[in-house]
C-alpha cells in the first residue's frame, strides 16, 4: 500500500510532505525509509507523466519539492544505499541549454541512478574524463540545436575512439532530437524524455 | 513582363486567399531564415545579427537565389530583439561567442520575485522601462538601429515583388515573465504564488494591448507573429494552461483582428492537446503555426474550415534529410493539409546549418 507520504509527494502538497517528514524524524523513523517513501512518491509523479495527468510544469515542481525534502535526509542517512547503476549526463558543446538535462537528472536520481551532471556546453575531453573516473553505465547527451548535432555525434565517436564505447550505453535527447538524429550521430538510444529514458536505461539493465 | 508590383499584388493575395480559406491558384511558400540565410552565403554570423540592414539584404540575396518566394515572415533580423521578448540577456557571437555560432539566449533569473509587486503597483510599461535600462543594459537604446532601419527592409523586400509578411512579435505575459524569471523558477511562482502572477499577468496584458495596438497602427503589417514558445500545451497541466496561458492569447489575438491584420500563432512545440480552443478564435482571421512538434495533421482535422495552417517542414529534416524526403514531405503537406487554407514553410525556423539544397526543394515544391 502506498504510503501517505509517497501519495502527498505524488500530489505535490508541499506542506504535508515538510509536515509529515517532520514528524516521521521525530518518531525515530530512519532517513532512508522516509527518503524511499519520497523516491515512490517520484515514482507515481514519473507514471503521472508519462499518462498524461502530469507535464513538465509538475516536474519541476516535484523536483523542487524533493530536492528540498532530500537535503534535510541526506544528512541523517546511516548507510549508504547501492545505486542501480551510473550515468555521466551533459548537453553538449556548443549548447546552453539546461531545463531538459537537469529534469533528466532529476529523474535519474529519483529512480535510483547516481547522476554525475557535467552541465552545459560540455567540451568532449569533459565527457571522457568523466567516463574513465565513474565508469558509468551509461552516457546521456542532450542538445536542443540543431547546430549541436554534429558535436554530439564527434563527442559519440570520440568515446568510442577511446575504446569506451562498449562498456558503456550512449542514450541522447532533446527537442530536436529524433530516431534520424540517433542514426546520424551513432548513439545507442534515443530518450523521447526523462522517464522514458529511465525505462529504457532499466531495461538495458533488464531492472524493473 | 510582370511588373514587381503586379507580382508582389499576385503573391500577397495568393496569401490571403489562403488565410481566408479559399483555394489559391497554387499554395503560397513563405519561408523563415535568419543564421541560415547568412552561413549559406558565407556571411559572419556576427555580423548578420548586429547589423539589421546587412540582415535584410542577406535574407533577400538568399531566398531569392533558391527560388520564388510568395513572402518572407521576417525581412531582418536584430539579436537584441530577442532580450526584449524573453527579458533575458544573450550570448552574442562575435562578442560572447566565435564568429559564426548561434547566438543564445542566456536564462537566468534576472526578473525577481519582487518585480510582480512593482508591475501590479506602478504597471508594466513603467517596469520595462526601468527593467530595460538596469538590467538588461540599456536595452531600450540598442533596439535604435533596427527600428531605424524598418522601413528600408520593408521597402526593398517590397521592391523585389516578394511579401514582407509578419515582420514584427507580440507575445503574452506568460512568455516575458517566464524568460525574465527563468523557466524554473517561474514554473515554481505558477504554483506557489499563483494569484500575485495572475495580478501582475492581467495589469501586463493591458500595456501589451496598447502598445500593439500603437504598433499596428505605425507599422500597419500585413500579418504579426503572436509567439508561443514556453507557454506550449506539452509545459504545462491545462489547469495552468487554461488560467495562465489562453485567456491571454485569445486578447491578443482578439486585439490583431480587430486591427485588420492577421495574427500568426507561431507556436513552438507541441501544442496538440489544446487545439480545440483555438476554434474561438476568429473565422478565417488567423494563421497557425506549429513547429514540427505540433501535429499538423490532427491541427488539420480540428481546424479545419475555421483557421488557415502553416508549416512545418521539421528543423531535423531541412539538416539531416535529403532533397527527395523534403520534397515528398512538402508534397504530402500541400496535399493533405492543403490546398485550401494551407501555407507551407518550415517549422519554426530555417536551421542554421540546413542544408540549401532542402530549402530549394520546400521552395519549389508548391509549384511540383
């Protein structure tokens, strides 16, 4: 049964969700049980989405509302919970566009996912680096211009240049960005957005 | 020989034949290109968008090598026009950026929660001015060089016998405040604060009536742009659409009519969820604009008989594809959205790097 906690995140009720934490911390409830109930409530807000009764405007706010519920958590945490995997995430060079990316993010760590968020115009050299110091699972390229296509598709090949093509999955997105686009610059998926790209990286992962 | 002024007339009412949902002799082409209209002909890029009259003459030279244009949305271009839709400042090539990259705009959250007091106090003219000056640098002054050369733009696009269509933006409250405000945080106000925006929306839509009226009346356009970029169905649940975003649009709109020129929704992204509203709008008045992301062929099947449609040859197209995709997509357009009440142009805009083989063929595809 879905907790009250994870069904006021779910319906953005801002007050209940602070309120209901609070309370929860007070009774000795562990950080991690409240953080997961807040990760289910992400989760029902994702489905919400993708149905329809949810858009960007509920993300955003859902993020807000999470990231500042996260941060009063993440401090009481005792362990540390496993990640389900890795993704280095950046729009590419050449590109100063960050809502898409950043509600990606979001997502990603909301359903479990460590995020390592590069930013914006991010050069190629960034994305390798960051390849061979997180060994992520996967790579999430976006780009809202046109004009980024050919550098997303040089960032694409360098990674495989650099022989770390196989060990990782390139997923891209961005208004722009379609199954040609995908063809063109040799990525391995195209995300149409943020929660359907979590469902195509668990099912990479064969994850629920 | 035709005359230019027979053709211009020849043209502009093949136009307006389509806008008033008849058959034209053949679908109109009016195509958008800015940055593409400069890289194709080898033009910085830094100078194309800083100089308005160097941007007039580029687009003319360039459309006019590729074909026979019915009319051009824009005849220039001025990058700082675009700080006074989105209240945000730009990231400029030449000056924040090499040569020929696009310019970008650079949203932050300069408008601050505190200006929607000073809107609904003082009005929103008077916030835009003060805002123009202190934090958009003096704005007000660098629009100077585009506004002086207007009429020549016009004039030259005129005397080419090509249509100067929509040369001007007017947009809603929602845009302006969503770009000073940064999308974020503004999309947060929506929700947290929600009746101090609306205050400050419906105090804003005033000052933007008069001074589009006041423009129509200078300008005295064919057609202007009613822009629709943040404020897209896809955005927003319709419970903010309905409160935040409609009721506004359909004043401006109301406002251009009542005018006699004809309000082109050019509405970036998807907007399909509330195509039945814009059946209130005026019959055979107004010209829809989707971007590629819309559905055109469902916008056909709602707005049919009630509102022209233009577009959309999609952005990934005109770069990626081939001559032959964007002829058979133009075709398959002219065919099933037109031939009555239909435009055809690209989605949105030309892309910067399209390839000009692409816009020839859009181009020459009305007359296939």
């Amino acid at each position: 049964m879905v907790s009250s906690l994870s069904l006021n995140m779910a319906d953005l009720k801002e007050d209940l969700v602070f309120a209901e934490i609070t309370e929860q911390l007070n009774k000795n409830v562990p950080a991690e049980e409240i953080f997961k109930e807040l990760q289910l409530g992400m989760e029902i807000i994702g489905e919400r989405y993708q149905s329809q009764q949810y858009y960007l405007s509920e993300l955003i706010m859902a993020a807000d509302i999470f990231k500042n519920a996260a941060k009063n958590l993440q401090d009481k945490f005792q362990s540390t919970d496993k990640k389900i995997a890795t993704i280095v995430l950046g729009t590419v060079s050449g590109d100063i566009h960050d809502i898409g990316k950043d509600i990606v993010s979001l997502i990603f760590t909301t359903n479990g996912f460590e995020v390592i968020d590069l930013g914006v115009d991010v050069p190629i050299q960034k994305f390798i680096d960051a390849i061979r110091e997180h060994k992520p699972e996967f790579v999430g390229i976006s780009c809202l211009l046109t004009t980024a296509f050919d550098n997303m598709k040089k960032t694409i090949e360098t990674i495989k240049e650099e022989g770390l093509g196989s060990n990782v999955k390139i997923l891209i997105g961005g208004g722009p960005v379609d199954k040609g686009t995908s063809n063109y610059v040799g990525a391995d998926e195209v995300c149409e957005d943020a929660p359907s790209g979590v469902e195509i990286a668990k099912k990479l992962l064969e994850v629920k | 020989m035709t005359s230019t002024t027979d053709l211009f007339n020849e043209r502009l009412n093949r136009i307006r034949t389509a806008v008033e949902l008849r058959k034209p002799d053949r679908v109109p082409i009016v195509p958008l290109g800015d940055s593409f209209c400069a890289n194709h002909l080898g033009e910085k890029v830094s100078d194309f968008c800083t100089i308005p009259k160097l941007s007039n003459e580029i687009m003319l030279k360039s459309f006019t090598s590729l074909g026979e244009v019915d009319g051009l949305q824009h005849v220039s271009f001025y990058v700082h026009m675009l700080s006074s839709i989105w209240l945000s400042k730009l990231k400029i090539p030449g000056r924040d950026l090499p040569d020929d990259e696009l310019w970008q705009v650079d949203e932050v959250e300069l408008m601050k929660i505190e200006d929607y007091d000073f809107i609904i106090e003082k009005g929103y003219n008077t916030f835009l001015g003060e805002y123009y000056m202190t934090r958009l640098d003096n704005l007000g002054e660098k629009l100077n060089p585009f506004l002086e050369s207007f009429p020549g733009a016009i004039k030259a696009t005129i005397d080419l016998g090509i249509v100067p269509f929509s040369p001007a933006i007017v947009t809603i409250p929602y845009e302006n405040f969503c770009g000073g405000r940064s999308m974020v945080a503004f999309m947060r106000d929506l929700y947290r604060i929600p009746d101090k925006v609306q205050a400050a929306m419906d105090v804003a839509i005033e000052d933007i009536v008069n001074n589009t009226r006041q423009l129509l009346q200078t300008v005295k356009p064919i057609a202007i742009w009613v822009g629709g970029w943040r404020a897209a169905s896809e955005f927003l649940a319709p419970h903010l659409w309905q409160r935040f975003v409609w009721p506004y649009y359909k004043r401006i709109i109301e406002v251009v009519v009542e005018e006699g020129v004809i309000p082109v929704l050019h509405f970036d992204s998807d907007w399909t969820r509330d195509l039945e509203y814009l059946r209130e709008l005026p019959k055979a008045k107004c010209i829809f604009s989707p971007d590629g992301m819309t559905d055109i062929f469902k916008a056909k099947e709602i707005l049919d008989g009630h509102m022209c449609i233009m577009g959309d040859v999609p952005a990934a197209m005109l770069t990626l594809g081939s001559p032959e995709e964007v002829s058979e997509y133009s075709k398959r357009l002219i065919n099933e959205i037109g031939p009555s009440g239909f435009i055809l142009a690209q989605g949105c805009d030309i892309p910067p790097n399209a390839k000009p083989e692409n816009v020839k063929a859009m181009i020459d595809a009305v007359k296939l």
